[in-house]
C-alpha cells in the first residue's frame, strides 16, 4: 500500500470518526464528496465537523479554517471564494486590506454591523495555489448545508469565481453583476471581490450602488 493511499484512507476515518462513526465497511476513493443529508442541522455542529476536516489536499497546507462569522440568524449571506492568507494566518474574517473595505460596505453603506451579516466561504481552507473547483467540491456539501441551515433572504456573492461556482452558470459576470437573480429557494446577487477594487478603485462605485441596493431589499421586509 502505498503513502498516499494510506493517507487518504487515514483522512477518512479521521473524518467518519469526527461525525460519530466509531468504524466503516468501506472507503470510496472514487468521491469525496459528502451527502448533504449525513451532516447535522445545526450550525455549530457543522463548525465542529469542518474543523476536522481531511478530504481534501489542503488539510496538510491550512493554518486555519474560516468557517463563518456573524449572526445565525442573519437576513444576509455573504459568500467569498475562499480565505486570503491573512485570515487564514489569523483565523478570522475581515483581516487584511480587503477585509477592510467589506468592514466599510457593511458599516457606511448598509449601516450594519459585521456581526449582522452571516460570512462563509466557498472553500473553507486557504490554498497557495490559488480557488480550484475540486477543492470547492470538497466543500460543497457544508456551504449547501449553511444556506439550507441560515436560510437567508438575500445571498451576496463575491467575485466571479465565487458566483459561478455556486450557481454554475457561464453568463458573462459582467452582465449578471448587481441583479437580484434566482438561486434555488433564494434571491442573490452577485458584486465584485474585495480584491478586485483593490486593484480597481474605479468599481468601488458600482459597488456602492450594490450595497444600496441590498440595503433597500433590507428596508421593506
């Protein structure tokens, strides 16, 4: 047998046992992906089972998992691709220049606190290599079971990595970006990155107007 077969099966008892498995039959290598219907309705038991999460290569590389932060009963729900590394160093969200500016949306636009708005990633682990789909499939199981678990009014997703992976949907983001469109039972909108205005200051309006008008949405419920 060799190392990484050994390795992958150790990640899976090490997870099977984290959700109450005491032993298995059988270890699939062909996916691993989880059944949303295995995993608890209940936020902090979800929490518990992500921290001891191995399905994926980046449980060797992370420093920390960013599970979410904020209200569980929150209206909103917003969802980033994945850690940056000063939150991954850190544990924390809102860390690091672009933490900044969502701290900045969410307190002088929608006149919120942070802690009012509920804040997950796709991918809950940071990767040096960059957001890739099969570390989001790993993870796709635990966002499906937050939306279902918060069942937000409006989700906001950031970036165009994080909207097309979530609705998987090839429309040009250009198009799509400030729209309140149809995700399964819910409304979401897709708004740029917080990277992306850093690096382009000239959208920070456009973004603006986005947060104004998830803050109407807000007002007439």
């Amino acid at each position: 047998m060799t190392k990484a077969v050994k390795n992958r099966i150790l990640y899976q008892l090490n997870f099977l046992k984290s959700i109450g498995f005491e032993y298995h039959c059988n270890v699939d290598f062909g996916n691993n992906e989880l059944s949303n219907s295995t995993l608890p309705n209940n936020l902090d038991e979800l929490e518990n089972i992500v921290k001891n999460c191995y399905l994926c290569d980046l449980c060797k590389s992370r420093k920390n998992i960013l599970f979410s932060k904020g209200s569980k009963n929150a209206q909103i729900m917003f969802i980033l691709d994945e850690p940056t590394a000063s939150e991954d160093e850190t544990g924390e969200f809102y860390i690091g220049k672009s933490g900044e500016i969502l701290v900045k949306m969410i307190q002088n636009v929608l006149e919120l606190e942070v802690n009012d708005i509920y804040i997950t990633n796709i991918v809950k682990c940071k990767s040096s290599e960059g957001f890739y789909p099969t570390h989001a499939n790993s993870c796709n199981a635990y966002l499906s079971k937050q939306i279902e678990i918060l069942n937000p009014m409006l989700i906001v997703t950031f970036g165009e990595k994080a909207y097309k992976y979530l609705v998987n949907d090839n429309s040009s983001f250009e198009q799509v970006r400030g729209n309140i469109l149809p995700f399964k039972y819910y409304n979401l909108l897709p708004t740029f990155s917080p990277s992306i205005l850093l690096r382009n200051p000239s959208l920070k309006k456009d973004a603006y107007y986005d947060m104004l008008k998830i803050k109407s949405i807000l007002e007439i419920t």
